[in-house]
C-alpha cells in the first residue's frame, strides 16, 4: 500500500477555542491549531452502558471493579461531531502536537485524544506555561511524550471520586434527604464549615474591661492603653478560652466596677514615661501568587469569589496576559525575575530593588501543578495602563493584582521603626496603672510602594500597631493625661469561613487541589449545604443531618488528616513512586485489618434517621431536619390559648435567614411562642365527607382536604383479578388520590379562614363560560396576582377577591380591549444598593418573572435561591454581579429551520 504523500501540514490541538486563536498565531504557517473544548471522553452514567454491561463488574460504576478497575470511556454526545472534526484534520497532517495544559486534567486530555484519534504520524507532547511567542517557541524545542504517570493519577482521581460518590450518596438519600450528594473533598470542605458554626454555637462570651486615654507630651498626643495593674497584666480577649474562661495565669480580670473606679482615681493622677523602647521594623514582600493565593487575595481585595477569580484568570490567560492560573509555585522563571526587577526599577527607581534577585519556594508540601507562579506573560511585563483599554473591568482589575504582586515581589524589605511607650501612675485608691502605646514608623518603604497584601478577619483584640508616629519622649518625662474611661468588651466567637478564609484552610490542611478549590466551594453552595451571608459561608440545617452521618458512619472519609493523606498518595502517582489499581483496590475492597469502603457500606447496620436529623437546643425543644425544611418540635404539652386544647409535640418552622448559632434556646422559646397554628380542622366537606384543614407550609398558607386511606377490608373487597393461568391476582396497591388544595388570600391567614372560604379556594380555577368560537374562560389565582386565561391568551384582573365575583359579559370585555404590553405603572425596585464600581451604574433588585433579580441596567443575575432579599448586601450584590460578567454573555446556539418538505408529485398512471 502506497505511504500517504506528505502535507507538510502540522496539527496542534489545544483544550480552548480561545487558546487556538492566539497559538495559531505565533505558529505561523503550515501549522493547523484546533481546540478539543475540554475532555473528549469520559465515564458515562451506569444506566447509559450498554445492556450487555450492566449485570457485568463494570454495571455499577462504569468501571471493572473486578479487573485493575479498568475505567469503561465513552466519547460524550456533545463530543461526537467534534472527535469527526479533529479525525478528519489529522488525515492531512504530518505531525501531531497535543499541546493541551500542563497539568494532570490537561495531560489526560492529551492521553484520551491519543487514544481515540489513534495517530499515523509522529506524536509530540508540548506544553507551554504562557501563551506568548517566545513561550510557544520554547516550548516547540522542549517537546516529550505524554507522561502516563500524571494521566494515572489523574484517572485515579476520577475513579476514586466515582466510587466515593456513588457508594455513599445513596445512603444520604436514604436517611437524610433524595438528591444529595457525597464527596472526597466536596463532604470535608462542609464538615469545616459546619465544625466552625458548631465552634461558634458552643462558644460563651467572656466580659472584659480596660481603659484607654490621651497622654500629652508638650504639643503632641497620643492615645494608650491599660496594660497592667500593680504589676499584673490586665486580661485581654486572647487570654479567654471559648468557655468565657481566664486562661492566662496571674492576669488581672477587670470587670465594670473595678474598671470604672480605677478610672475615677486616674483623673488628677501624675503620668510620667516609665520606658521607651525602639526597635528596627522590617518587612519582606509577599510570594507571587500561586492559584489559592490568588483566590484568596481577589476575595480580600477585589470582592471576587473564587469562581469568577478563576473564570477571569482563565480569560487573561488564554488571551496571552498571564500565565497559567492553575499552580501550586510560587517561583519565577530568570526571565520573570528579570523583568520584574527591571519593571521595578524604572518604576520606582533603582534603590527599590534588592543586591540579589528574591527566590520563592512554595509552602505546599506537593507543589506540582505547574513550574512557576502566576504572572504577566512574556519576558517583558505590559504595565496596566498599557492594558488598560484591552481589557474588561474585572480582568483589568486582576491583572493589576497580579501585576503589583509580581513586581512588588522583587523590591526591597519595607524598613523603618517601632517604638514602644510604657507610662504609667498611681490611682487614689493605691493601685498602681501602666498603660502602653506602640506605633510603627516606615521610613523606606520598598516594596509597600507597589503593594501590600490584604488580611482575613481575626479574633481578639486589634493590637496591631498603627503606622503612627510618637513623640519623642524620655524615661521620667511628665505628661498631661485626658479622657481616661473604662471601657467594655466582650470576646467574640470564631469568625465564620469566608471563601478566602477557608481556600486558606484547606491549603494550610493539604486537603484537595488549588485548581479546584473554586469548584469545590461553589459545589457546596449549589448543593444548598452552605450559603452566603455577606461574605461569610453559613452552613445549612441539612449540612448538619449530612456532616453527622458521615462522621458517625464514615469517619475517614471526613476525617481531614485522612483526605490530606489522600492527596498525598495521588502525588506518589503522580510522581510514578505508586500505581493506581493497586491503590484504588486497597481503598475499595480494603487489606487485612483495614477495612475498604465496601465493608463499611455493606456493615453499617442500623442508622436511626430521625436521630440523625436532630439536634437538641434545650431539654424539651428539638430541632428536626424534615423532607420540607428544619423545624422545631417541643416536648412539653402546651395549652392552645384560644380553644384550650392541650397541644403534644407542637412544631415551629425556623425561618430559612436564621443562622444556626442564632438558633439559641432563647430564640427557639420564642419561635415555639410565636408560632402560628400549624393546622386548623374547618370542617368537613359536604359533598365529599372529607375533613377541610388550614395549615402553615414552607411556601405560604393553603387549605386542603383530608382524603382517608383505605381501610384493609376495602382493599381485600375489591374486586379479583386473574393471570392467563386462572390464578388470581395479589390486590392492587390503591393508587392514592390527589387532595384538592387552594392558597389562601393575602388577605386570609389560617386563623381567619372559614370553610366555605375553603371550599371556594380548593374549586379554583373557576369555569366563567365559553366566548363565541366556543373557548373556554377560566379565573384563577398565579404568582404574579389573578387572571384570566383563555387558551394560551393571559389578562390580568384587579384583586384576589375578583375571582369569585367576575362575570363572563366581564370577561369578555377585558379580552374585547388590546393586550397591554409593558403599560403597568412603574414597580419600585425591591432594594437599592447604590453604584456599582465597574459599571458606575445603579444597583437594584427587581421582580422578574422567574423571581427577583440584581442588575446595574447592563448585566442581570439572578437573586439565588438561598439567598433572601433580606439578607442580601451591597458587597454580595457587587459580587453576583461581577460573577455573571466573568462568565460573558450567554451564547445562543441556533438551529437552522428545515425547508418544508416538497410535496410528491402523484404517481403516473
């Protein structure tokens, strides 16, 4: 067979359509560059194998658990016509370059279009940190093959989580809730927010006081604080445990009254400087960034989320900006160094840069993502006004962040002072006070000149020194003293994760991947385990029922340490020093005395559910995490106070914006006080005989009927049905009937509602009659207030109480009149909050047709749902936003409209 004829054509494939656009570029001539958009394959769905699979060892996972737990792919539908595509391009090529990232999620891609397209040709692994010229050209002299170790971990990872997920999940559905799902990284990142709102609901304040005052030197004053009483440190909020109790041995603990008179015996005291003591202050740059830091500092700085940080970072990346975002090193290539020293120079001048260039090694015991931090691209840096108007609002704003970190990481050490002032007098009472003040004073500033790095909210007492300057003053020196109070503090609970709070955590812990500590956390949002309150992530009640499963009944899997080690094992896979069957069989099936996640799941005995999904908040109040939301159930017997009804287990529904360490037993008396009736019996149907109730549910008040069961005689007296055989037929299971139901006015409520209100509510919609062509008209009660509705033709009418009241001759004349199209008055918005900063235009929230929603007039998103209006805020609003602009418009796809078919022309006859 003759050997194809050569092309001189070369294909390269790379993961984005954006990607290919600015590789093709540098590639010039004779080169072809298309974009795989992501994986190609995957594991498919167990029910979408084939039928001769499913009862095999490969039927529950989509894996051979029983065979090395070789993974069964499949290419994905929306894959198929592009795997055509990239065949049919590699037919006239001479040459293959899988340039796809360099990670192991890119290096598996590289392996599975390997294995699909089944190459003819040379094949080259390239893979390139920036998609600049020069890096494209490095990268084309520095080509390898695909490394097997990083695609094995990589499908190790993707099994694991497969067998993780689908063996435990289901036992969620069974105990907790259907439709929620379990995790490797996913179930432990919860269990860190849940530990904390646990830490913060055990937590008991400590009352602490001090006392601060204006001390005088001659034209210059400054403020200090009570550092110690006759010698003994006063007790600060650092000195107290999360019980309220002292720790610190030999602390004085002031309380109001010993405060306040201390105070009072200080006015006319004699202040002298008891000692002064300066020390030099220095202060190195922070690292360049790596993917968490980066996720972090654009949540502290930015207000980003890690999504949107990462969904923008992927943009300036793929467009040539910066370097590859996904990276656990902090180091720089020599050109990186080179450019940002010299960048620093001109900038700053030359005195801002230090002898010797700075090395960074990363802090991450499993570096290994990527070779270097993320950057501006190129061996030269554009600066941000050169980018300036290149760039949208928010990738201008994290390309600045990146910048100033990078070149801030090869400036000087911020020099400069500390002085402290220990001064002090003795009250009328006898006891001798010391106050203190320190201030910090820069006198070169390095590197703070192009950036300093943002903080995390902490506990105790804000003891930082302020960057102020003292005065000069002496040991012995008298000074003027003024405005000497007492003042009171509390201790104040751990603070809650915000999502740079806790990205920092989780690399602190060794638990998951930078790369996906985005994904990861948005997870746990959609999944309604944790919400957003302000910037703080907030567990759910059912986050609680999951994360007490697991630990009950999985305990390593959400044990941290356990999952670190984990990540661990799949670096030595990664690294070649494992391999992942071996590893994935012991995880499974278990060795020895160590039990495999199979055992677990097959002995997990008896789990009480209703145990599961409780939590105590006093001796007789109960909180229940019930198929509709979490509620409270008390104990006590209560009596009704308006029939007289002695009222067993009573229930109070918790209000969805209530934390759960607001949840005190204070709180939950109140809910069970304040409670409406949950059911009110109205009566009974006469038609029916069906009792009539009012009740309280989780989406609004609504009346209902009463259907009762079928009794066992009914079901035994029904009538026999026969096989073919002539045997008869077990009882059918009766089908049971759907109750009609009604939600109340908004003028109504369960206490008011009568039966004949009831009955009136459970008829909607009400038949008006028919209109000449014979359609009928109907009146009925929607979200958005009453209508009409007449085939698919909608008015609305005026009020609820209409409906019951409107003729057909009324009808008929509103849908007489043209359809108002937008000329309702003018709805105010539902909140306002102010200008946005990238668009300068106006916040508001507004009611649209699928629920309310945040737009500045240019971008809209939706309010998510478990946020409420109530406690949504500026900064979150400003977020919201700032995410759906990262994420681009929405691209519509079209489908092209088919000719109508030709009519047959009739057969000759």
């Amino acid at each position: 067979m003759p050997s194809k004829a050569k092309t001189g054509k070369k294909l390269v494939i790379v993961e984005s359509p954006a990607k290919s656009k600015t590789i093709a570029k540098y590639l010039g001539e004779g080169f072809i560059v298309e974009a795989s958009i992501g994986h190609i394959r995957d594991l498919p769905q167990p029910s979408e194998l084939p039928a001769e699979l499913k009862k095999t060892s490969v039927g529950k996972f989509a894996v051979d658990i029983e065979n090395d737990f070789k993974p069964y792919y499949v290419v994905s539908a929306d894959k198929r016509k592009k795997v055509t595509e990239l065949k049919a391009a590699l037919k006239d090529a001479d040459a293959l370059y899988l340039a796809t990232d360099g990670d192991r999620e890119g290096e598996a891609i590289a392996w599975h279009l390997l294995e699909v397209l089944k190459p003819k040709v040379p094949v080259y692994r390239m893979t390139f940190g920036e998609i600049t010229k020069e890096a494209i050209h490095r990268a084309m002299d520095n080509l390898r093959d695909v490394d097997t170790a990083l695609v094995d971990a990589q499908e190790t990872r993707r099994i694991l989580d497969r067998l993780y997920g689908y063996e435990i999940s289901p036992v969620l559905w069974r105990k907790v809730a259907r439709g929620l799902s379990a995790g490797r990284v996913q179930s432990v990142v919860t269990r860190m927010v849940v530990d904390r709102e646990r830490e913060r609901m055990a937590f008991k304040a400590a009352s602490y006081w001090d006392l601060t005052g204006q001390f005088g030197a001659g034209a210059s004053s400054f403020k200090a604080k009570l550092a110690a009483v006759d010698g003994a440190k006063v007790a600060s909020g650092r000195d107290f445990n999360d019980d309220g109790v002292l720790t610190a041995r030999n602390a004085v603990h002031l309380n109001e009254e010993l405060a306040t008179s201390l105070a009072a015996g200080l006015q006319d005291a004699d202040f002298r400087v008891r000692s002064v003591d300066t020390k030099p202050y220095t202060r190195r740059p922070a690292a360049p960034f790596t993917t968490s830091t980066l996720q972090q500092e654009a949540g502290r700085k930015l207000r980003f989320s890690s999504k949107s940080t990462m969904q923008i970072a992927q943009r300036l990346y793929e467009n040539g900006y910066i370097t590859y975002m996904r990276t656990d090193s902090s180091a720089l290539s020599d050109e990186a160094v080179t450019a940002a020293r010299r960048q620093a120079s001109e900038l700053y001048g030359p005195e801002y840069i230090p002898a010797s260039p700075r090395v960074y090694s990363s802090k991450a015991a499993n570096a290994q993502e990527a070779h270097e931090a993320i950057r501006p691209a190129g061996d030269s840096f554009r600066t941000p006004a050169q980018v300036a108007k290149l760039l949208s609002g928010d990738e201008f704003r994290l390309y600045e962040l990146i910048w100033k970190r990078t070149v801030a990481s090869q400036m000087g050490d911020a020099k400069g002072s500390t002085a402290t002032i220990r001064l002090g007098a003795v009250a009328t009472d006898g006891r001798d006070a010391e106050f203190s003040a320190s201030g910090t004073v820069i006198t070169f500033p390095g590197f703070l000149a192009a950036y300093e790095e943002g903080k995390d909210e902490s506990r105790g007492d804000d003891d930082s020194d302020e960057a102020r300057r003292l005065p000069n003053v002496a040991k012995d020196d008298a000074l003027t003293a003024s405005d000497i109070v007492a003042v009171g503090h509390e201790t104040s609970p751990p603070p809650r994760f915000t999502e740079a709070s806790l990205t920092a955590e989780l690399e602190k812990k060794g638990i998951g991947r930078p790369s996906t500590y985005a994904s990861t956390i948005s997870t746990i949002q959609d999944r309604g385990y944790v919400r957003k309150q302000g910037s703080a992530l907030v567990p759910s009640w059912i986050a609680f029922s999951v994360i007490r499963l697991l630990e009950q009944h999985f305990s390593d899997y959400v044990d941290y340490e356990f999952t670190a080690d984990m990540e661990g094992d799949l670096d030595k896979i990664a690294n070649g020093q494992a391999v992942g069957s071996a590893w994935l069989r012991h995880f499974y099936f278990g060795e020895d005395t160590e039990p495999g996640l199979l055992s677990i799941v097959n002995n997990l005995g008896e789990i009480d559910a209703r145990e599961i999904n409780s939590i105590p908040i006093t001796d007789e109040i109960t909180l229940r995490v019930g198929k509709f939301g979490p509620y409270l159930e008390s104990s006590a017997a209560v009596v009704d106070p308006k029939t007289g009804e002695i009222v067993e287990n009573s229930r109070a529904n918790v209000p969805e914006e209530l934390a759960p360490d607001e949840l005190t037993p204070a709180k939950a008396v109140e809910l069970m006080e304040t409670a409406a009736p949950e059911e009110r019996v109205l009566g009974a149907d006469p038609h029916t005989g069906h009792t009539v109730v009012a009740k309280n549910g989780r989406y609004g008040a609504y009346v209902t009927e009463v259907i009762p069961e079928m009794t066992e005689e009914q079901i035994a007296n029904q009538p026999v049905e026969y096989y073919k055989n002539g045997k008869p037929k077990p009882p059918k299971k009766p089908v049971k009937a759907k109750p009609r139901t009604g939600s109340l006015f908004k003028s109504m409520t369960v206490e008011s509602v009568t039966l004949d209100e009831a009955l009136q509510l459970m008829s909607l919609p009400r038949a008006l009659g028919e209109d000449a062509e014979g359609n009928l008209i109907t009146v009925q009660n929607g979200r958005f207030g009453p209508y009409l509705k007449k085939g698919t033709d909608s008015r609305s009418i005026g009020t609820e109480e209409e409906i019951f009241t409107i003729t057909l001759e009324q009808a008929l004349e509103i849908y007489s009149q043209p359809k108002q199209r937008g000329a309702r008055a003018a709805v105010p918005p539902l909140a306002e909050f102010g200008t946005d900063p990238v668009s300068e235009k106006n916040i508001v929230v507004k009611e649209g047709r699928f629920g309310p929603y945040i737009t500045d007039g240019v971008t809209n998103i939706t309010v998510p749902r478990a946020t409420s209006l109530e406690e949504l805020t500026r900064e979150q609003a400003i977020e919201l936003l700032a995410e759906k602009r990262a994420k681009g418009p929405v691209k519509r796809t079209t489908t092209a409209r088919k000719a109508p078919a030709k009519k047959k022309a009739p057969a000759k006859k």
